[in-house]
C-alpha cells in the first residue's frame, strides 16, 4: 500500500498471468500518484536550455531538483517491486530505476506483433466456442463471455454490437430458446443494443428462479402432508397391528392349553381363533369373546359335552346312544 495525501492504494499483485489486465490497473495507480511520466518516459535529462537555466541558477537547487526527481523514481520502482510475485521479481532485481523494470516485464509478457496474434488468435477460437453450461446461472455464463471479450480488447479485437448480440443468443443453454426465439422475431439485431438483450434475459431468469421456488414449495407441502397422514394411520392402527401380532404369534401355545369349544369356528389347520380382529378380548371361561362378564362365571362344565351347569357323572347327552347300542347287542 502507498499513500499520496492521505490516500492508499492497494496495488495488485502480478504472478505471471493476465499481464495486460495488470498492466492496466498500474498504469491507472501510476497516474494517480503523478508518476506516469517518470515510469513512462524515465528520468528526464537536461537539455541545452535547461543546462544554461541550471548554470544560472545555484548547484544546491539543481541537486535538490534532482533529488526530489530520483525520490519520486525510486517511489515508482518501489511500486513495482512490491506489485509482482517472489517468482517474478527476479526479471527486474537488477532494474535500476522504474522505467528499466516496467520495460523488461512488457517485453518478457506483453510480448511482440507475432506473440499477440497468436495469442489473439486463440481468444477468437475460444469465443466461438464458447458456450453456456448446463444449469449455470445467466449472471455467471455473462462474466466469463465479458472477460474474455475484455481480453481480446487488449489485444486489439473490438467486435460489434451486433455481433456480441448475435454470439449471446446462440450460445445460451435451451432453457432459453424462447425467450430467443421471441427476441430474434420482434428485435432487430442490427439496432438492438447488448444490455437491452441482458435485461431481458434477466428478466426471464427470475421467472424461472420463482417457477422454482413455487415447485419447491409444493414439493415441500406435499411432503408434510404425506408424512402427517402416515404419522396418523401409524398411531390408529399401531396398537391393534401390534395386538394382532402377539396374538398370531401366541395362538399354537393357547391351541395346546385350553381345551376346544364346541361349536367354535375353526381354521385351516384345525386350531381355533383366539381373537376377532384384535376387538373383543377372549373369555377365560367360556373362550369366547366379548366386553361382559361371562355368565358361565361359577358354574360346574362337563369335559364330555363341554356344556356348563352340570359336571360329568350328571352328563345325560350320551345315555340314548348308549341305550341303543345295548338293544342291538341284545337283538344279536
């Protein structure tokens, strides 16, 4: 950083790349701290008239003009040496004022006529190519065209307004074929100028960043509600699943024992239902199911007939059969 009247300029730093741009901004510092010359054209020399002025005038002042002259030189060299990278100040260590060094870094990097078409010719190649990327953002695809646009200005390549229109419209992505299309029809490009197409184009870009954000926002809604319905059929139905299981898993054990009703459905493979849909709990007593107290609460149960209200010995349902099994053994 230098100072001029309170002033402090950040000097840019040069490391081998982008000389021209470097070269610019320098230029700019040099002229704002009243350098330019001295960088540009050296320390000046005296002349016959001023040798004659010089004679007439005492040698402390000639060599105090001098030694404000060789102060400002070495200021200007200095801003230079602090301006470029360790791995470039080795071209100018030896540069003994700030023309002799800003000479030999514009003739290392600036390069000759030969140099600067060739490389002019690889910024053409590198426009015509160039091209917007799949999902970059309008404002970045627009930077990197300009600096390349900037570049082939140093080199002395100014294109068209309407060629610079002609190159944004053909080589944007086909998100904005449209919008495109729609310019090339209602616009001339001959009259049409850059900035109006970008505003436009602009303009496009934030419908497209609200069309977005709406589909984000439906997405998102759509994705609470689904999760909510989710979280309310887990939360209805997760005890009786959770029920149904056990019971499922239980209903070989319970089958071997309790002893069967009678009369009680049974499944495929022969054992009973131990619950109906996890709804009605199943009856200790009378195995069945249902909210109440059993009524067969207290009552003796016959193990022939399984039927309550009377124990075995009293069992009457097999005496008929037993009856007549006698008569036909005495018939015989």
């Amino acid at each position: 950083m230098f100072g001029s009247g309170g002033s402090e300029v950040r000097t840019p730093i040069f490391s081998g790349e982008n000389y021209e741009f470097w070269r610019i901004k320098m230029v700019t510092i040099f002229k704002s701290l009243g350098l330019w010359n001295l960088v540009e054209k050296g320390i000046p020399t005296p002349d016959s008239k001023k040798k004659k002025k010089a004679e007439e005038s005492s040698e402390e002042e000639a060599d105090a003009e001098m030694i404000v002259v060789l102060m400002k030189d070495a200021k200007a060299l200095g801003i230079i040496q602090n301006a470029v990278s360790d791995q470039i100040f080795p071209w100018i260590a030896n540069a003994d004022s700030a023309k002799m060094a800003w000479n030999l870094l514009y003739s290392e990097y600036h390069g000759g006529d030969q140099v600067r078409s060739v490389k002019l010719q690889i910024l053409r190649r590198e426009f015509e190519y160039m091209r917007m990327r799949e999902n970059e953002p309008l404002t970045a695809y627009l930077t990197r065209l300009n600096e390349l646009i900037n570049q082939m200005k140093i080199f002395g390549e100014v294109l068209s307004n309407e060629r610079l229109v002609q190159k944004v419209l053909i080589s944007l992505s086909k998100v904005y074929d449209p919008i495109c299309l729609v310019i090339e029809n209602s616009k001339s490009l001959e009259t049409i100028e850059l900035q109006e197409v970008i505003a436009i184009l602009k303009s496009q870009e934030k419908r497209f960043e609200l069309h977005n954000v709406d589909s984000a926002e439906k997405a998102f809604a759509s994705f609470l509600v689904n999760a909510k319905i989710q979280n309310n059929n887990s939360t209805q139905t997760g005890p009786a699943k959770s029920q149904k299981h056990w019971q499922s898993k239980n209903k070989p054990w319970d089958s071997r024992s309790k002893p069967q009703q009678a009369g009680a459905p049974q499944s495929s493979n022969g054992s009973k239902f131990l619950h109906q849909e996890g709804v009605k709990p199943q009856c200790k007593v009378c195995y069945k199911f249902h909210f109440r107290e059993c009524g067969y609460k207290g009552q003796p149960k016959c193990y022939k007939c399984a039927r309550f209200g009377h124990w075995a010995r009293e069992c009457t349902a097999n005496k008929g059969v037993q009856k007549a099994n006698n008569a036909s053994q005495m018939e015989v």
